[in-house]
C-alpha cells in the first residue's frame, strides 16, 4: 500500500505491468514526471480526507485506461478497493469553485510539451500553430446549471447541451490542447431564452459562487461572445509562452477584430482561415466588391489557374479589408464546383503553401472524434458547472498525455494506441477472480501431494511475470 497517501505515488500500481506493456509504462512515467504542485492553483491546503488534491487528479487521469467512465465506476472497481478512499473525494474536487482549472492545465501542458522536446532527438521541422474551433456536447440532464438547447450542425436540429469553443496548439508533430469555455445560445425567442421555458429555466440546478472565483469567472464565459473569449484564449497563451506561426479557424471565427488582433500582436503571426463567400466587401484594384465578384472577376481576366498536384482550381487576390490588407486564396476541387475562400495576413503565401497549412487544421476535428469517442469528451452529466469544466479540463489532460505517449512510441493512431492500453490494464479488473481460482486449484494440488503452498508459489512465480503480477497484485489487496 501507499505509505503516505497525500502524495501523487503510483509507482504500485506501476510494478504490475510488464517491461512488455509499453504504454502503460510510458503512461505511468510520463504521470510520475508532471508536477500539480504549486500556487495560484487554488487546491484546499488542508482538508478531511487523507488523500491530497494531486493524488484524486492522478486517478482521474487513470479512469480511461482501466476503461472507468466515471468515479461510481470507479467505486466499484479493483483500483479503489487497492486505493481506498470513497466518492465523495472525487466530488468535492471536481465541484471545487476555487480551484483555477485553466492555470492547472496549463501548468500540465506545459510540462508535456517541454518532455516531448527533452525525449526528441530533434525539434519538430513543421509550422506551429494554433487551432480553434467548436463543437457540440449533447447533455441529457434538463437540470444541469445553465444548460440550455444549442443548434447542432451535425443534426440540423436544436440539441440540449453546450457549446465548447477549444483552442489548440499543433508543435509541427503533436497536437495538445490548451484551452476551452463552454457557451450556450440565448436564441431570438424571447419567451424561451436559451430553448427553455420558464419552468425548465427554474428547475435547472443553481449555485452560489464568490465573485472572485475561478468558478464564477467561468460561469460568466458561458454568456459571452466565442469571439471574445477566443481572443482572451490567445493572449493567455502567448503570455503562458506558446509561440506560433499560425492562427487556423474555420468560417465562424474570420473576422475584422481577429483580423486586427493578430496583426497587432508583437509577436510574428499569421492568420489563415476559410473565409465566407458572403456580402463581406472587400477593396480591390480600387473598387469594392464581394468575394464571389472578386473570383468572377479573376475569372473573366483569365487568372484562375489549375494546381495539378492537389488537382485544384484557384486564384489569388490582395485586398483591403476593414484597415488591414490581407491576401485570398479562391479554390475549388471540380471545374463545376463552388468557390471556397482562404483568408491570410501573410501576403507573401503561395497557394500550395497555404493549403497545406491550412489542411493542419483537420487535427482538431481528429481530437473531437477521438476525445469523445475514446474520453468521454462532453459525456459528463454532473449538474454542478464547476464539474463541467473539471471534466472538460481532465479529458484535456488525458488527451495530451496520451498524444504524448503516441509521439513518443511511435503509434499511427490515437485509437490503436487506446486499445493497447486498455488491453494492457484489462487484467487488473479482472484479477481478483483469476487469483481465487488459482488459490483454488494450489490448494487442493497442495493437499494432494503434501506440498507447502508458499513453496508451490515461489516455484510457479520464479521467472513468470504475469503469475508475479497476480501475487503482488493480491498482496496488496490484502494490505489496502
């Protein structure tokens, strides 16, 4: 057992897997390296349990790879009985106003992305870039503090849920997530502001949060624009130390005050997204026009070209747009095809270039899929707020430290690797019942042949790792 359970110490539970099982050991290396200590992270100094805010955390961290989905799961499994300790541990942390998840976070990240640079023998040759974008997470729970109905372009419906807008860093080989705020949309229906009617607006569960608090400055995320906390998302970053060439976002975040934004950063920066082929007028040789009569234009001028190795159409045009010159990119995969346009403040980018960075952006999709489908990303259905973005935050953490341990063992996927890992800890749930079996049948081989069972044990253990996986493993049950 643990000696001293107020410290982050899983080197135990590390001694049950193999030099064979890879990536838990590299999951577990790369967990004892983090550091949670430290200020500003508003963990409670002292409180009722025996267990510190840095060992809960550890475990949460662990739930995907022992396939828990959540802390009853937990309860229930082969890890508390080893760790001990109860539910309300977890809870009381996760519904923790004061503690400030986004300086946790960051502090994590940070740390990642140093050990990746430290385990590499070389620094990434790609571009570094920031991602955002949104993205739906369903709820089911009506009475979860301000949830409300969102439209879901994947259902073309209104869903209950939220909104996350998630920033995140791509180092030019591995994708880490940064940060995130959970919106809802109050819609135009003024007697069922946010899809709900008085009555569900009344049932939701509610929460008084000091002013001050980190909790409270995330509750306060939630009404306001994706636009402006997108903004303070990046300035967090930049001051946090992330450095990067480019800013890719889709169509819903182009925009003249992001526009502005990068190009007033003193840092060298970039923004590149897909623009809309909308009534936005831009200045062009002189004259105003829209961005689909900028491309007609370059068409009846014969400028339109064909890129034969993307096997695209596409045009380029220098404009002025709202106090700032910016270059477009028109482009479109069929001869028949609707125009699409890329938007840049790199006026000196070609088009192939362009197209290939702008591709990096598809990595954000790839972690919505993969943290939803593998993490549970948005799954949690607590009713407190502050364990919203306590989950939100931990799938993050679970994601970057996965992404690590896929840079550093070389795995083509996320999912590959995913069901390695729960391959590798699968025997852990299931080894109190191969244990009493197996006590079972020694004992009566025992008995048989008058033999000592210890004597039995060590015979059997010597020079067999799975069967001396079991015994410590039992052992330790014994001891918890």
């Amino acid at each position: 057992m643990l000696q001293h359970k107020d410290t982050t110490n899983i080197s135990e539970l590390t001694s049950f897997f193999t030099s064979s099982e890879k990536i838990c050991e590299t999951v577990f290396w790369i967990i004892r390296s983090l550091k949670f200590s430290g200020k500003g992270f508003g963990f409670p100094e002292s409180d009722r349990t025996i267990y510190g805010s840095g060992t809960v955390l550890t475990f949460l961290l662990l739930f995907p790879l022992f396939q828990l989905s959540n802390v009853r799961a937990f309860s229930q499994s082969v890890l508390a009985k080893l760790f001990g300790g109860g539910k309300d541990v977890f809870y009381r942390l996760r519904n923790n106003e004061k503690i400030s998840w986004r300086a946790l976070h960051y502090r994590i990240t940070l740390q990642l992305t140093q050990l990746a640079t430290s385990r590499s023998s070389e620094e990434p040759k790609g571009l570094k870039c920031l991602i955002a974008d949104d993205t739906d997470l369903p709820k089911t729970g009506r009475r979860i503090e301000l949830i409300g109905r969102i439209w879901s372009h994947v259902f073309n419906s209104s869903i209950l849920g939220f909104k996350g807008l998630f920033l995140e860093y791509h180092d030019g080989k591995s994708f880490f997530s940064l940060d995130f705020s959970l919106h809802g949309e109050k819609g135009k229906n003024e007697k069922k502001p946010y899809g709900l009617t008085p009555k569900q607006t009344k049932e939701r569960f509610s929460k008084k949060r000091s002013s001050l608090s980190d909790g409270a400055i995330r509750k306060a995320e939630y009404f306001q624009k994706k636009t402006d906390n997108l903004l303070s998302m990046i300035r967090t970053a930049i001051l946090k130390g992330i450095r990067f060439d480019y800013l890719l976002v889709d169509s819903w975040f182009v925009c003249d005050e992001l526009i502005s934004f990068i190009l007033g950063r003193k840092i060298k920066c970039h923004l590149l997204g897909m623009a809309k082929m909308g009534k936005s007028r831009y200045d062009f040789n002189g004259q105003s026009f829209t961005a689909r009569e900028i491309v007609e234009k370059q068409k009846r001028c014969k400028r339109t070209k064909r890129f034969r190795k993307l096997n695209v159409w596409y045009s380029i045009a220098d404009v002025y747009y709202k106090g700032n010159d910016v270059r477009l990119f028109f482009c479109k995969t069929t001869h028949r095809g609707n125009w699409n346009v890329l938007l840049t403040t790199n006026q000196s980018l070609e088009f192939e270039e362009a197209y290939r960075i702008y591709s990096i952006r598809w990595s954000i999709e790839v972690f919505n899929k993969e943290s939803k489908g593998y993490l549970r990303l948005g799954k949690s259905q607590s009713q407190d707020f502050d364990a919203q973005i306590a989950d939100t935050t931990i799938c993050m953490m679970q994601y970057n430290i996965l992404s690590l341990a896929k840079r550093l063992l070389a795995y083509e996927s996320m999912g590959e690797l995913f069901r390695q890992a729960c391959t590798e800890t699968l025997e852990l749930t299931v080894v109190e019942k191969i244990w009493g079996y197996l006590q079972e049948i020694l004992t009566l081989i025992a008995d048989i042949f008058e033999i000592d069972i210890e004597e039995i044990l060590n015979k059997i253990a010597d020079d067999n790792q799975p069967i001396t996986k079991i015994i410590k493993m039992n052992a330790a049950l014994k001891a918890a």
